[in-house]
C-alpha cells in the first residue's frame, strides 16, 4: 500500500537520539525528498521522559515503549538503547508487530543475529543497522549490497574510535596507557568504565556484525578470538615505529574460505606505509577485499553521536522509501540462511610475529632463545637488541610467518627461562595478504 507520510518512532533520547532529531529539523526537505515521502517523528520513548519541545514533529513522549508497538500508525521504530535487554525484546516486539526497526545495537545483533533476522523474515519487515559499525561509516551498506558481486575473501578495519585514540596518542606522544586512556575519557572518546572498548569487546561485536554479512550466515561471538590493548607497553610501541617501521593498531581481521572462517579482535603491527597507518584518534577504517573488486576501503568517524546519527538517518530515509511505495514487505534486506559454517582456530593462523624478551644480562641467552624458537619451527627473521633504561637487556626478534601454536608454545617454553626478567611480550605483525 503506497504512503504519503512514513511514521516514525525513537526509542531511547540519548546523544544519538539528540543528534537524529537536530539532523531532522536541519535536513527534513532532503531526507523528504529522498525518501519520496513525508517523514513524521511521532514517538519518543525514553525512561528519563526530560522535557522535549518540537514544533515541527510534535512527538508524543513516553517512559513506556510498548505505546510505540501498540501504535498502529508507527511504520519504523528507531532502537538507540543499547545492549542487550531490554533491547532485544524491544526490537523483537516491534517486528512481531509489523514494524520496521532501524539500529545501532551491534551488541544486539552480534548476540542474537539468527532470532532479528528470522523474526523480520517471518513477519516480512527490514531491520537495518548502518550506524552498528563504524558510525558514520556506510560499510554496511557497503558490504551488503555495494560488494554484492563479490566473494568477500578478508576483512580487516580499525572498528574502535575509543582505542584507536589511546593508541594515536601513545604513537605520536610517547603516552603510557593509562596516561592515553585519561586522555580519552577527558575527550570524551573514553567512557568512566571503558572495558567494553579497551578489552576488544565492542570492536568484536562489529567484526560479527562484518563477518555475518560476509559469510552469509552467523559468526557467534564466542568463536572469536578477543584481547585488548590493556597490556601494551609504549616500550613496544615506540621501538615498533622507530626501529622497525611498524605501526600499532587495534584490528578486527576476518578471513573466509570456502565456509571456513576465522574472526579475531587484538592489537597488531601494522606497516608504516600501509593506509590504515594514518588512520588517527576517534576514526575507524575498514577494507574488504572481494574476488572481484580486489581491495575496497571505507574510513570515517567511528565515534560520536552526529556520525552514528547520520547512519541511522540513511537507514531512515531507505525504509521509508520502501515504505511509501509499498515494497518494504517483499525483499528482505538480511535474508536468514540456514548455513552451518565452520569456525578456524586462531591456533591455525599464520602471520609474523614481533616478540620481546627482557633478560638478565648473561652469556647465552640468544642462543638459548634460538634453540627454543628452533624447535618449535619458528623462523628468525632479524633480532634486535637495545640497553635502554630498562630492568634487563630487551632483545626483540621479528620472526618469519609462523603459526600461531607453534609461538604460543615457544613463549611458554620460554617464559620458564631462569634468565628471564618479564613474561615474552608479543604483537602479531599483520600483512594484509
């Protein structure tokens, strides 16, 4: 049935949500226009209920989101919330009801990818979710549709404005972490617990969200392998960038073959000359490499609420297109597949490997560090040693491509050293191949 004004609703009027209606009130022709349609703000749904004057929308406010789903006028519900629940009966509940939902949530999703998309597929409704990764950033669209020829092969983005800032601020100032992660509070990039940033938790959600898509079927999120950056060392940082001409970075990497996938979140060094390398502070980046279109790139701002508000708008603007013409019921933009795939060990990875051993300063250390590395068929590329200031001699060894059993059990052969001072430090260096 064709329309001539799309209603919509939002649910939760935080920073994002703010930034929605300023992009409304300055942008309402364009958007108009693009959607080919009148686009009404007729809810807002917020626990805090604060005061909200808008003459133009006039929305009707309310604690209670089940108003929303029991509004048969609503054909979009905007879900800003966040995290799990009451998110995900909330999204659930406005599908179930006819309504198409438009997201940010990549915890959701990430934690009940399968359930979203089979309830939309079952009461033939969209759910889109351009601002989940990268904010501003159209890799969703991108991926889903832009890359649709393609057998994407690998990914790999820089998906955390958070930690992408703590890392900048260690690599051009010398910042210890702690130092950086003030910083970024300070800033404002950096919530007071930031662990859902630092740990690698939030980029792994968007690297499921990514890999999903890609892989045409769930990637869950226990199947990925996850470590943050709160036992980066600057020590490390700054000998990588001036000694090796190596760059540290945050990295959600994903790589498919033939059903075959493998998905990890860790920090990583990365080639100077590579783009990725001038990606700074809040922005994140993403390649995606298909059999056909070789390397594709998108970058932008990765973080704050005008970004993530103009993805969620796009996302706004394309369901009410659908809607006003009547078609937003016959194709669904996420198709559920009933498609097992098989999860690769990180153990089975192959990559170069920088690694720090600090030692006491006695004859035959390196040799001894050879013989273990020897054994476990882990090739030495170059070593590096540096008096420093430091507790100890460090001695760096950058090796060849090795798998990433054999290192593990290498390091822990060779952390039980008596010589050894500190537990070997590693950072996997990323290639991009």
């Amino acid at each position: 049935m064709m329309k001539d004004t799309v209603n919509i609703a939002l649910v939760g009027m935080g920073t994002v949500g703010s930034s929605l209606i300023e992009i409304f009130h300055r942008n309402l022709p364009l958007l108009e226009e693009k959607a080919g349609a009148k686009l009404r703000i007729t809810w807002i749904a917020d626990l805090r209920r604060t005061p909200f004057k808008d003459a133009v929308q006039k929305p009707r406010l309310t604690k209670d989101w089940r108003q929303v789903v029991r509004d048969p006028a609503v054909d979009i519900v905007v879900e800003l919330i966040g995290g799990y629940e009451p998110a995900r009966t909330i999204v659930l509940e406005c599908l179930k009801a006819g309504k198409h939902v438009a997201t940010a949530n990549k915890a959701l999703l990430a934690k009940h990818w399968d359930e979203v998309f089979s309830t939309a597929q079952d009461h033939r409704v969209q759910v889109y979710f351009e601002a989940s990764v990268g904010s501003g950033v159209p890799v969703i669209q991108g991926l889903n549709e832009g890359m649709s020829a393609n057998r994407v092969e690998r990914i790999y983005g820089i998906l955390n404005g958070t930690t992408n800032y703590i890392l900048t601020r260690m690599t051009s100032e010398g910042l210890d972490f702690a130092r950086a992660l003030k910083g970024a509070q300070k800033a404002g990039f950096a919530e007071a617990d930031p662990t859902f940033d630092i740990e690698g938790l939030d980029a792994a959600h968007k690297l499921v969200v990514l890999a999903s898509l890609a892989a045409g079927g769930w990637v869950h999120l226990p199947d990925v392998s996850v470590e943050g950056i709160t036992g980066i060392d600057v020590w490390d940082v700054n000998f990588a960038r001036k000694k090796l001409g190596l760059v540290t970075k945050l990295l959600g990497i994903a790589r498919f073959d033939d059903g075959k996938v493998s998905a990890r979140v860790h920090p990583a060094l990365i080639p100077a000359s590579h783009p990725f390398a001038n990606v700074s502070a809040e922005y994140n980046a993403v390649t995606i490499h298909g059999d056909a279109a070789g390397d594709v790139m998108f970058y932008g701002k990765g973080a704050g609420g005008p970004a993530a508000a103009s993805a969620v708008a796009s996302d706004v603007v394309y369901l009410a297109r659908q809607v006003a013409n009547g078609t937003a019921d016959q194709i669904p933009y996420i198709t559920r597949r009933e498609r097992k795939l098989t999860m690769d060990p990180i153990e089975n990875v192959v990559c170069r490997h920088y690694l720090r051993f600090t030692m006491k300063d006695k004859p035959g250390v390196l040799a001894r560090i050879a013989d273990i590395l020897g054994r476990h068929k882990v090739s030495i590329a170059s070593v590096h040693q540096d008096g420093g200031v430091r507790r100890g001699v460090p001695i760096v060894i950058v090796t060849h491509q090795a798998p990433e059993g054999a290192v593990q059990d290498a390091m822990k052969e060779a952390d039980g050293m008596s010589a050894m001072i500190k537990k070997v430090v590693r950072l996997r260096i990323e290639d991009f191949k």
